[in-house]
C-alpha cells in the first residue's frame, strides 16, 4: 500500500504555521510518535461526519490523524494510492 503523506502545523500564533508535503512514512510516524511523547493526544479519523468512509477528491481513501493538545496543533493525512 501506498500513501501520499502531507503534515500541517497550525501552531500558537499565525508565524509559525507551515505545511509540510510528501513526508516518507517513517517521517510521518516518528512526528506522531514524538508529538504523543510530547503530551498530545493523536486522534484517528477515517469516517466522515454522516459514517461514510473519508476519501480525496478522486475518490482514495483517506486517513487524517488530528494532534490535539490544549487545542488542535497539527493535522496528518494518509492519501492512500
């Protein structure tokens, strides 16, 4: 399975938010890993609001794992091709 993996850092304060694109799956799992060693709490979403799987304008599936702490900081996603 492949996965097109891209990173956004809302951060604190608009300066410091960034996107991060065509992150390597061991890139992506070591920012969760280290972001939950950190005290942030991942949260997996693959289903829409209405239960139906989340999916990219073409139609792949879908993955986002949120990074919440006091608020959201940062957001993952997995475009499986």
């Amino acid at each position: 399975m492949r996965f097109r993996i891209n990173h956004q850092f809302f951060g604190p304060v608009p300066e410091a938010r960034y996107t991060g694109t065509e992150l390597s799956e061991d890139q992506a799992y070591r920012l969760i890993g280290a972001n939950t060693v950190a005290g942030f709490e991942p949260i997996v979403h693959t289903l829409t609001a209405t239960g139906e799987r989340m999916r990219t304008p073409d139609g792949q599936p879908l993955t986002v794992v949120a990074l919440h702490g006091t608020q959201l900081m940062s957001a993952i996603w997995f475009e499986q091709h």
